[in-house]
C-alpha cells in the first residue's frame, strides 16, 4: 500500500484520509518535517490557505515540503491546497509563502465574496464515468498555466465560464474543488495510481542500479 501523508495542521484531513483509504493506499497525517520523510506522496487539503502556510512555517515544514515536491514527491492540493501548490498567487497577503511546484498562477477567493459555495458538474480529462459534481468552497481558479502544466477541467456554464479549475503538471495535481465533501473518488484514486507509478518507476531504476 503506498504511504500517502495529509498535511494535518488544519482543514478537512479526516475526509482526504477515508478517500484514501478508500483506495487502497495508508494515509498518514503529517504535522512534523520526519513524518515527510515516510511518505510517498502528500495530500495539501482545503482549509484557509494563509493560515496553512503559516502554521507550514512555524513547524518547520515549509522547506522540507518545497524540496520534497521540488524533487518530485506526488501532490494533490484541492482549494487552499491548490493555493499552496502555485507558484504564483492573485488576492493573497503579500507576504503569503508558498510551497510551489505547479507553474500557476492562481487567485485566491476568485469566484467573489457574494458566492461563497455552489456546485458545479466539472468534466475532467482523463477521468471515465461523466462529470463530477464539483463543490465549490470560497474557492481559487487558476488564472493562467505555463506551457508544461496540463488542464484537466474548467468551470462550464456561468459567470465564471471557462475558467480552470482543475490541473496537472507531472506528479502534481490541483483542484479548486473538493472531490473528499462528496464520495466521489475518481480523483483520489487518479492520485493514488500516480503515486503507485512513481513508487513501481523507482523501484525499476533501484534494480536497475543494482544489476548495473
Ligand atoms: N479561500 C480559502 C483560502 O484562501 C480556500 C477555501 C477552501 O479551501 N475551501 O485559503
């Protein structure tokens, strides 16, 4: 089973851990820099992205997280995770820091203070079985994406029409929804199976060194 950890410092952890479970990983929460060290890839899930990148600071978590999925490690961020995963950030605190490793640029709050939840159908690339029913929490959109960072899905419909709301780059992915509130699990899984790849892709090269 691969070990996937859930930053555990605030935010819905427990729904991330079932959906995990769920498919066949062993979810652990992180909160300290060693618990990193253990996994296999990192679940960032939705909370308040600022103070999620502050309490990262504080315990010490920050860096590691930033060389952990700099050199790799598969992410999935989902609404303030998605924050913490940009490299670029709109109507955020100046000082805001964040973890990185997706080419983004992402605006936090962006669907306006008036619309503070909703649900959308969001049909995602590469996933079978029809749209899913994306919920929608004082969510980010990603503004613009860089060459290497592939759109999974955008918003259909509405003032805020085509707007993108679900991406990859790599081992990386990111929505600005939250697949963990509603039991559909097509994304966790899709997740799972990208850190099962890197796990098998590892061992491959390790085996490989070894006869070399
Ligand atoms: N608006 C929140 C933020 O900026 C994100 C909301 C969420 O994760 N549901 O962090």
């Amino acid at each position: 089973r691969p070990v996937i950890g859930v930053l555990a410092l605030q935010g819905d952890v427990r729904e991330h851990v079932a959906a995990l479970r769920a498919e066949g990983a062993d979810p652990r929460p992180v909160r300290r820099p060693e618990e990193l060290a253990d996994v296999d890839g990192i679940v960032l899930p939705g909370g308040e992205s600022t103070t999620m990148a502050k309490l990262a600071g504080r315990f010490g978590l920050l860096e590691p997280l930033r060389a952990a999925v700099g050199s790799g490690l598969p992410a999935y961020g989902t609404c303030a995770g998605m924050i913490l995963l940009a490299d670029r950030l709109l109507d955020a605190p100046p000082d805001q820091a964040t973890v990185g490793g997706l080419d983004v640029t992402v605006r936090r709050n962006a669907f306006g203070r008036q619309v503070d939840s909703f649900e959308s159908r969001v049909e995602l690339a590469g996933l079978d079985g029809g749209p899913l029913t994306a919920v929608f929490i004082r969510a980010p959109w990603v503004e613009d994406a860089g060459n290497g960072v592939e759109v999974l899905g955008r918003v259909v419909g509405g003032p805020a029409d085509g707007r993108i709301v679900a991406v990859r780059q790599r081992n990386v992915v990111a929505t600005s929804f939250h697949p963990e509130l509603t039991g559909d699990r097509r994304v966790h899984a899709l997740f799972v199976d990208i850190v099962r790849r890197r796990l098998a892709e590892r061992a491959g090269a390790d085996a490989g060194d070894e006869r070399g």
